[in-house]
C-alpha cells in the first residue's frame, strides 16, 4: 500500500502545513498500521486496504444529511463549510481558535503520540487542510445545543478534523455527525480539552452507505472536577473503527460511557478504548454493546489504565453484545491494568441471543415475530440512545434503528 505515496503527491511538499510534515515524517517509518499489535490484529485487511483506496479530495462535498434540518434553538456547524463562521459570530461563547493556537495544541498531541497507537490521527492530519479543519474554544453554561457534521463524498477519501477547548465552568450539549456516502471512506479526527469544573455531553452518530468507510479517532484529556458523557452509535459502514482514547490529567474527575455498533451483511464494526487514570478519585462507568447480524464482524477492545498515583480510582467496563445470526462474529476484550492498591474497578462481557422465550410468550399474545423482534431490540437500543444528547422530537433514533432491522 502506497499511502506515503499518495499522501505526498496530494499536496507539494511546499505547501504541506507544517503538521503535515510531521505527520508525514512519522508515518515514513510506519505507513501502516502494525496488523499483529493488540490494536489491530482484528481488523480485516482487505477493508482497511479499501479505506485507503480512494484518491484524497480536499474540496468541500455536498452536504447532504439524511437527518432532520437545524431548529432555532440548535447551532449547527459543517466541518468544511464557510458558512459556520456567522453562525459562530452569532454566539460569543463560542470563538474560532486562530491557526496559530490550533497549530500549538496539536503538535503538543502529536508529541505524545505512538505511531501505531495513534496511526489514525497521524494519517487524518498528514492528510488534512485547514479548510476542513475546525478549531472552537467555548465557555459559559447558557450554550445552545450544537451540532457538528463531518461528511465524505462518493469515490474518495475526506479527512476532517474538530478541536475543542471548554473553559472553565462551561457545560454544553453537542452532538457529532459522521456521514459516509456510497463508494467513499471518511476520517474523523476529534480533540477535547475540557478546563476544571467543565462538563460536556457530547454524542457521537456515525451513518454509512453502501460501501463506505469509516476511522473515527477521538481524544479527551479532563482536568479537575470535569465531567465527560459520551453516547454514541455506528453503523451502515462497510468497515468502520472508532478509537476512544481519554485521560483523567489529575484524577478527580468524572467520564461516563454508552456506545453502541451494528453490523450486518459482511460488515466489521469495530471499538476500541483507552482510559488512562493519572490521579486519585477518578470515575468511569462505561458500557459497550454490539448488534452483529448476517456475516458481520463486531469487535470490543477497551482497557483502563490504573497506575500507582490513581488511588480511590472507581472504574467500570462492561460488553454487552447480541447475536442475530448463527454466522456472525463477535470478539470482546475488556480488560484491567491496575498497579494502585485502592481502588474499585470491575470489568465482563457478555454474548446472547434474542430471547426466546420472551418471543414465544409475545407471539402467543398475538404479536408478529417481527413486532416480537422490535420490542426485544427497542429495550436493548434504549440504553444508548437515551444517552445521545438528540432532541427526540427532531431525532427519532430508536424509530430509525428499528425500522432498519
């Protein structure tokens, strides 16, 4: 695979950024990822081989949402597109980071990266412009709802890349959007900072078409009595991968998890998390469930990470995973490493059926089988969805869901 290769003769060496060439100069020595580490040993290498196949289009695509328009009392933003610019001037709670402040907060990312670890951030910024990226420092408590987009265009591969800083004392509601569209791969390469005494509900909906492609990268770091809620959900992608990677700075803060993936046909969805406690009295209740159906793959890797200095660490992992068909595939892998000596954590995984009993007893009442199916799969999506921060009157994620299986 060429991608060094294609990544220099999609922009002249003279007009790389200069977080291009140091991305670049990091994926010289790894242009792919190592397929035997832990990370990526599961991930199918004919569909990573795909993503990568597509020529890298640096021009705006249409965007074209298959989701409900913006409301008054909604922001929403479209990575690429020019018009965020008044809809930000409009707030002065939210301000676009200058490219020297987006320039500086990267490359302190970039100097902590490992380069297989961290491949998909290297090649989204080795591969991306600052058209389409966006940089926003947000504060206060009184922030309407915000939206974000990231959206790919049928026959290439679109890199996009959200950096946001919370200053102290802020608490927003935002919700991200990665659309992929037939025949296209996207990368998604998100950074949050959030100040102490910050709270962030922050929701993650990734939508697929026929043979799109998806690597979606996302990277907290909290500071002291800050609070981060993520719910999420992927799905319709051929080959997707969402890695979670977040870091307590100074313990003492709080992270709650709720993610879902759902696979069908011959798909491989994949999670994998990282949560790196490094101070005492830090909090993780996490939740990771899959739906594999047909011939799909569906694929949990998390750990915690509990050194010496994170006493009085309170931390939970589970993977809840539901198999729809006898030829689907599921592999989980939550796991613990823990060196403090104080702590609370626990971690299991389990693998099930729809159950049949509960059909049975449904089906004698006179509901369909398919109607049978829907009750037992609205219980199972309930949980996520109603993490998500949407409004459900504008966003019917469970009517969606349901209706697509």
């Amino acid at each position: 695979m060429k991608i060094i290769e294609k990544i220099k003769t999609n922009k002249s060496i003279d007009n790389q950024t200069e977080i291009q060439k140091i991305c670049l100069d990091k994926l010289q020595s790894t242009p792919l990822p190592n397929l035997k580490s832990e990370q990526w040993r599961l991930s199918n290498k004919s569909k990573l081989s795909d993503f990568l196949d597509y020529s890298v289009n640096e021009k705006d695509p249409k965007f074209d949402t298959p989701f409900p328009k913006t409301s008054q009392s909604t922001i929403r933003l479209v990575i690429g597109e020019n018009c965020q610019i008044n809809l930000i001037k409009e707030n002065f709670a939210i301000k676009q980071l200058s490219e020297d402040q987006l320039v500086k907060y990267i490359k302190e990312q970039i100097s902590c990266f490992d380069q297989n670890e961290n491949w998909s951030d290297l090649l989204n910024l080795s591969l991306n412009c600052a058209k389409n990226t966006l940089g926003l420092k947000i504060s206060g408590s009184e922030i309407p709802p915000i939206e974000i987009f990231s959206h790919a265009s049928s026959n290439t591969l679109n890199a996009k890349t959200l950096v946001i800083c919370l200053e102290k004392d802020c608490d927003i509601d935002l919700l991200q959007v990665n659309l992929g569209k037939d025949n296209s791969s996207l990368s998604q390469s998100t950074f949050f900072f959030l100040e102490e005494n910050s709270s962030l509900n922050h929701g993650v909906v990734s939508y697929g078409e026929n043979k799109s492609n998806l690597l979606n990268s996302l990277n907290v770091i909290q500071q002291k009595n800050s609070e981060y809620n993520l719910g999420s959900l992927h799905y319709k992608f051929s080959y997707a991968r969402f890695e979670i990677r977040i870091k307590q700075s100074e313990g003492n803060a709080k992270t709650n998890i709720k993610g879902m993936q759902i696979s069908k046909k011959d798909e491989q969805i994949s999670t994998y998390t990282k949560i790196d406690f490094n101070g005492p009295n830090g909090f993780l209740d996490q939740i990771n469930k899959s739906l594999a159906d047909d011939k799909s793959h569906a694929i949990f890797e998390g750990s915690i990470i509990v050194p010496k200095i994170a006493q009085k660490t309170n931390a939970s992992q589970l993977s809840r995973n539901l198999l729809l068909s006898n030829l689907t595939q599921i592999d989980t892998k939550p796991q613990l490493e823990i060196i403090a000596d104080d702590v609370k954590c626990k971690h299991g995984a389990t693998i099930s059926q729809l159950n049949e009993e509960e059909l049975f007893y449904m089906r004698t009442r006179g509901i369909t089988l398919t109607e049978a199916s829907k009750l037992q799969l609205s219980s199972y999506f309930q949980e996520i969805i109603s993490f998500i921060p949407v409004s459900k009157d504008r966003w019917d994620l469970l009517d969606i869901l349901l209706n697509e299986n």
